[in-house]
C-alpha cells in the first residue's frame, strides 16, 4: 500500500467519523429504537468523542453545541494527522 494510498484510507475514516457523528445528530430529531444496530453501532462510535465535549460544555437551553465542538476537533485532528503522515510518508 503507497502511502499515498494510507492518507487516504485516514482522510475517509476521519470522514466517515464526521458524518457519523451528523447521522447522531439528525437520530436526536427522529424517534428512534437505540438497540437497532445499525444505531446503536452510530452511538457506540460517537460517545467516545461526543461525550468529553458533552460534559465539558452545557447545553444552552434546549440546544446542545457538542457535536459542533467535536466535529470541529475531530476536523482539526484530521487535519493534523494528514499533514503529519503526508511529511513522513
């Protein structure tokens, strides 16, 4: 595998990771079964990113702001994490 190959592989997982944590967002408008898997694989994944942010900023009445603020870090590690690899690979 190039390592161009590499950076791509790590620029779509960061993505996937970004839109799964929109998909999370748009679940908390619907109603929704948390134990259907495909969901509750959507949660398993987001939590860990998506509850720091959760328990560091309150909600501000009935609006959360975490997933902005993780979509926003997981962004700017993204961006990191390919500029590194892009220089040593």
């Amino acid at each position: 595998m190039g390592s161009y190959q590499i950076i791509q592989l790590v620029n779509t997982a960061f993505n996937v990771l970004v839109w799964l944590i929109i998909g999370r967002c748009i679940l908390s408008f619907i109603p929704h079964n948390p134990y259907q898997p495909v969901i509750k694989f959507i949660y398993d994944v987001t939590e860990p990113i998506m509850g720091p942010f959760r328990r560091i900023i309150p909600a501000a009445g009935a609006v959360d702001f975490s997933p902005i603020i993780a979509v926003l870090a997981v962004s700017l590690v993204q961006k990191i994490v390919i500029d590194l690899l892009a220089a040593f690979l």
